[in-house]
C-alpha cells in the first residue's frame, strides 16, 4: 500500500488534552498530548502499554509505603 495513501482514523480514547487514534490504513497509533503526537505501531503500543502500567503499580506502592512509614513516624512523635 503506497505510503501516500489518506488515513482512516479511529478514535480509541479521547481525554483533555489527551487522544488515541489508531489507522487502519498504515496499521498504526498515534497518541496525542497537547501539542506533541508520537506514532506507534501496534506491537510497540503494547510494549509501552506494558511499562506503563508496571510503572503505575510502583509508584502506588511507593506512594503507600511511604504513607505507612509517615504515619508511623508521627505516631511515635506521639508517644
């Protein structure tokens, strides 16, 4: 298929200032945040995918063990 050819877009999410579409044409995804797009092709978007969600988990569970080790601290502040 020539690379010339007009892109069918889908929408597949669509946030504030935030939008995922996916070609059908050239089989691709390009993310769009703010002002910056960046093309994927699908099996890159499940790599990406992967990480951020791993990396989302992780800092949940910083987050939390930080929040424990702060009321910790106060509480023997406390005593």
């Amino acid at each position: 298929m020539s690379e010339h050819a007009m892109c069918k877009k889908i929408l597949l999410s669509g946030q504030a200032g935030f939008r995922v579409h996916y070609c059908e044409t050239h089989g691709t995804v390009e993310l769009e945040m703010g002002a910056m797009s960046l093309r994927l092709d699908e099996d890159a978007l499940e790599i990406m995918s992967d990480s951020l969600s791993e990396s989302v988990s992780k800092l949940h569970a910083l987050q939390a063990s930080r929040g424990s080790f702060d009321a910790f601290m106060r509480q023997l502040k406390n005593v």
